[in-house]
C-alpha cells in the first residue's frame, strides 16, 4: 500500500480521489485535512478535471476526523475554519460534480464528506452515523443543515441526536444515496456516471449544476425567479443550429439506451 494519505488517478477529464488511510479507516488527520482540501482547489483550476470521484481505501468511505489526534492535543477542537484544513469548502468551490463512492463506513466527518458530494453511489457495506452528539462536538462542515434537507428533518433527528448507524438499504430508502451497486461495481459505475455528465455541452454542465444548487438554497419563489432569470440569459445565446444538431444527438443517445 502507498505510504500517500491520498491517492489521485486522472483520466478523461475525471479525477477519482481515494482516502488512504486503511489501518485507520481513513480518519481525517491534520495532514489528509489539508492534503484533501488542495487537491480539491487544485483539480478546480487545471483546466482538465470537470468530475471528481471521492472514495476510501480498504473497509472504509472514512471515519471522521482523527479523534486520536483531537484527543492528543496535537490538533485544536474548536478553532475557527481555516480553508486549508477544511476540506467541504474546497468540495463546494468544485465547479463540475462530485460523485462520493461509498464503500463502507462514513462517520461524523466522513458523514460530512459524503454530504458534500453531489450524490452517493453505495455498496451493500455502506453505512452511516452521525457522532458529533456523542462524542461532544457540534459539526462544524455543513451536517446539521444539510442532513435535514436531504432525507427529512424527523429523519435527520434520528441519526444526529441518536448516533446510531443507518445501513446502506435504509440510506437508500431514505433517499441518502442514489442506488446501491455490489462493491465490485462501485467504481465502475461511478465512472460510467462521470461519462455520463462529460456527455453534456461542458458550459451546461457547471452551470446547470450551479443553479441547482443556488436555487436549493433560497426559498421556493426566489428560487423560480433565480431559474428564470438564469434561462433569460443563458438561452438568448444559443444557436438555433446547435439546438438543431443536439436535437439529433439526445435522439440518438435516447434509442441507444432504449434499443428502440
């Protein structure tokens, strides 16, 4: 195994990050903290990267920060977010998707991780628990408003103020992950996504995404109001000639798929 904290591999405008930190079930120290954090503002800015893939060597997605470290004193509980070491703000100023592979465990931390990712692909040995209450942290990446929005704030309750493990067939029934796949799958299907979003006209694929996630955040008028303001001036650009040739392709693409 490589002595890396992360390993990165890059093909056709996909980067796939791996957590590898095995013997640890890829807790985040201060080192992978940051390590992770400029990877994901480098792959920002290269020019080739336009979807990440964030996954974990071994049996774990990841088990959260470090607690070992924490309780050390060797990293300080507590301090205000520096960028450097704070990896979901380096996953939320990613302009193209974030596709989490979730291959085991995603604790705390990782729970965080996972829910910076613009969706989940599971194996059957994912799961995952919120510890913050437990271990006596509030989270501080995003977990407590973002759980809620995504399966329910009952549900979300559940989870944080219990700090109990939901399995990989509840995530997926509570709408947590998009599908689970056998884990000799994951990647590969993951993959087959990310060629999926490359397919799209490449300016779409920021952009549509940005509004997505712009529109998500603001109340429901505010937000038809954003898309609206958003189609106005991106669709007065487009060629009556282009629309014509992508007309042909999504024809296509569709009778491929369908074998029709």
């Amino acid at each position: 195994m490589s002595d890396d904290l992360l390993l990165i591999t890059r093909a056709n405008g996909v980067a796939t990050l791996t957590l590898n930190r095995p013997a640890s079930l890829n807790a985040l120290n201060r080192a992978l903290r940051a390590e992770l954090a400029a990877s994901f503002a480098a792959l920002a800015t290269d020019g080739e990267t336009r979807v990440i893939i964030l996954t974990g060597a071994g049996r774990a997605f990841c088990a959260g920060v470090d607690l070992k470290e924490l309780g050390s004193g060797a990293a300080r509980v507590g301090a205000p977010r520096d960028p450097a070491y704070d990896p979901t703000a380096a996953m939320a100023q990613f302009p193209g998707p974030i596709i989490g592979a979730v291959n085991g465990a995603a604790v705390t931390g990782g729970f965080e991780l996972a829910l910076g990712c613009d969706l989940l692909i599971a194996s059957p040995a994912a799961r995952f628990a919120d510890t913050h209450g437990r271990v006596g942290v509030h989270p501080a990446w995003g977990l407590s408003q973002r759980l809620p929005r995504l399966i329910g704030l009952a549900r979300a309750k559940e989870l944080s103020l219990t700090g109990n493990f939901v399995d990989a067939l509840t995530a997926e029934r509570w709408g947590l992950v998009n599908r689970i796949v056998p884990a000799e799958d994951l990647l590969a299907t993951c993959q087959a996504l990310a060629q999926d979003m490359l397919s799209l006209d490449p300016d779409m694929l920021i952009s549509y995404k940005r509004l997505l996630d712009d529109g998500y955040a603001l109340p429901f008028g505010q937000a038809m109001a954003l898309e609206s303001e958003v189609a106005v001036a991106h669709n007065q650009r487009v060629n009556p000639a282009d629309i014509e040739a992508r007309r042909r392709a999504v024809l296509a693409r569709g009778r491929a798929q369908t074998g029709a």
